[in-house]
C-alpha cells in the first residue's frame, strides 16, 4: 500500500537528529567489538530464528527504556508478527528489523510513530508513546517504546461477548478508524497500481494471479472514486485490544506499522475477516455505519470489499480466510471467493 507521504529512502533521524553509537568501553585493540545485540544476521531466515528471542534482544531493550527514562524491565516476547516486540514492566518496546535482515524497516518505523501522533492527537484509544529513537549497534535499529495495556485481545474476547456487546464495540472500532480517516493524502490511482504489484501474490497459481488483476481492472472506477485516506491498514484480533471500564468494553488500536494512505475500504478485509472472524452481527453494524456515513448502497459496499480483499497488503491471508469460511476447495475461481463475500456482506447488512 501507499506509505505515509515522507522520504522513505532515508532513514528518518531519532528526535536528537543523529543517531547515538553506543560508546564500547570495554574493547580493546585486538578484541572482539562487543555490541548490545551480539547475533548476526543473513537475510530474513537469520532474522526469523531471533526475533523473539528476549536474551538475545535484552541488551537493546533496556537501552531503549534507558533512552526513555524508564528503569531496567526484564523483556519478554509479545505475539509475533515482523519486528520484534517486548514486554518490559508497563512498557512495550519495539525493534524494527535492521536492513541486515532482508527489509528495510525505516519506512515503517516512521509511519508508525507518525501515525501513532496522528491518532493520539485525534483522542483515538492507542498506547501512550513513551519513546522513540535510534540505537547504532552491530546493526541499526530503529525503536518505538509505548505503554503496556493489560487486555485481551479483541479477536479471542469477541466470539464471547452478547450480540449487544459485539454490535457496541463494533461501533465504537467504526468511529476510532473513521476519525483517523479524517486525513487525506495520496492518490487512488497510484495505490492500485502498486497494489497489482503484491509480491505476496507471487506464490498463488497463475490462473489466480490473472484473475485478481483482471477484478481489479474492472473495478477500477470504484476504487478511483474513494479518495485516499490515512488507515491503519491492520485492525487484526491482534492489533486490537479490548479494553474495559464502567462504562463498558471499547477498542484499543495498536501496531500501527502498516498505516498509510489507502481508500478507507482498505479497512474492511483485516476487520471483517479476521477481527470479526465473519461474525454477521459485529460485521454488519460495521458495515452499516460504513454504507451511512459514504452514503452507499449494499452493492457498492460489495464492490469496495471486494476490491480490498483483493488489494490488501495481506490479501493472500484473506484469500485463506474466505475459503475456510466458506468451505472453498482449493481449486476455486476467484468468482467462487467474490460470491462468498457477496453472500456474507448481503446477509450482514440484512439483520
């Protein structure tokens, strides 16, 4: 998708303006240059065997509270995604993978911490950032540090929760992504575009491959008519939180390392699909709220899904979703996925 606007072939500069090395006292001439993050890394599999291991990122982590006047915590792994992210005390600190590892992350670090700003400005329900910077160690990491929430998950409390409950928090989650929308940039013309060009598609069957692009195509006029806005672009079940207090259970927005500028329908796959797990009560509100405030009919918000299912950063995820939902073979035409979603979104909004 479209990152936030910014020079993302430079990496951005910590708040200071440089970048600190971390002074090596210790090494003499002669000896092995000891760093905070002593592994080393060989692409994306050096990467992936680490990225969750506490002992090895511990160093890193309390320099980050250290350079975020938090005391010593030790670090334990939170749930696993594509940078490495811990708990320490009532903070969570999150490393973005080096270049070193195969993905050049600073793009990411910076439309996160942007859009984290954004959104607190806007009083959306998010972490509190604490801190944010820059350690030049063996490799460079780039760090957010924000507050530890202690809920659930939204995705594992909701199948649990009354039909009034889901259809509150669903649209309480409706007015904290709308508010974030309220943030125009970049241009629906280019954002197709290079969503036809998902690397992640590269492993899906050819017949698919040429099916999606073709979709995609004749929904063009719809995509084109929906001006680009600031997304979180990730409301998975994991990057939601259920947060509680006297008045009730409310969402509480996290990781926004995939936030960009997207049509808001780019919204809608992570939500439905995976938050919501299909569920037609909380999706429907969703939805309904969606149609009213566009002023759009069913087969327009039909066309919209479906153009986001298949644009989605993570759209081969979703293809995955859709299936099982609805019992697809794995030999199914793209019309056979379109059709599921029409089916579900029809009876959604009809209840």
């Amino acid at each position: 998708m479209i990152k936030r606007s910014s020079n993302c072939d430079k990496s951005p500069d910590p708040p200071n303006g440089k970048a600190h090395r971390i002074p090596n006292f210790l090494a003499q001439k002669g000896e092995r240059e000891l760093y905070l993050f002593d592994a080393r890394l060989d692409g994306w599999a050096g990467w992936g065997k680490v990225f969750q291991n506490a002992s090895v990122f511990d160093g890193l982590v309390q320099e980050a509270l250290r350079r975020s006047g938090l005391p010593e915590e030790s670090a334990q792994p939170l749930p696993p995604g594509t940078n490495a992210v811990f708990r320490a005390g009532d903070a969570v600190v999150k490393l973005f993978a080096p270049l070193e590892s195969g993905i050049d992350s600073a793009c990411d670090f910076e439309c996160e911490l942007q859009t984290l700003l954004c959104a607190q400005s806007k009083g959306i329900r998010c972490p509190r950032l604490l801190g944010h910077g820059c350690i030049e160690d063996r490799y460079r990491f780039f760090y957010i540090v924000t507050e530890y929430l202690p809920f659930p998950h939204a995705g594992r409390l909701l199948p649990g929760l009354s039909p009034a409950q889901r259809r509150i928090f669903a649209a309480h989650l409706y007015d904290d992504l709308s508010r974030l929308h309220h943030t125009q940039g970049g241009d629906a013309l280019v954002w197709l575009a290079s969503a036809k060009q998902n690397s992640r598609w590269d492993r899906m069957p050819p017949a698919l491959r040429k099916q999606r692009i073709l979709l995609l195509d004749a929904l063009s006029s719809t995509v084109t008519a929906r001006s680009c806005v600031l997304v979180h672009g990730d409301a998975t079940g994991e990057n939601v939180l259920a947060g509680q207090d006297s008045g009730g259970l409310f969402p509480i927005l996290i990781d926004f390392a995939d936030s960009g500028f997207a049509p808001p329908f780019y919204e809608l796959p992570p939500v439905l699909f995976d938050l919501f797990r299909f569920d037609p009560v909380a999706g429907g509100t969703f939805l309904s709220l969606y149609a009213e405030d566009y002023g759009i009919s069913t087969e327009i918000v039909i066309q919209e899904l479906t153009a986001a299912f298949l644009a989605h950063d993570f759209s081969p995820d979703y293809l995955h979703a859709v299936a099982l939902h609805a019992s697809l073979p794995g030999n199914a035409s793209l019309r056979a996925y379109t059709k599921a979603i029409r089916d579900y979104v029809t009876y959604a909004l009809s209840i």
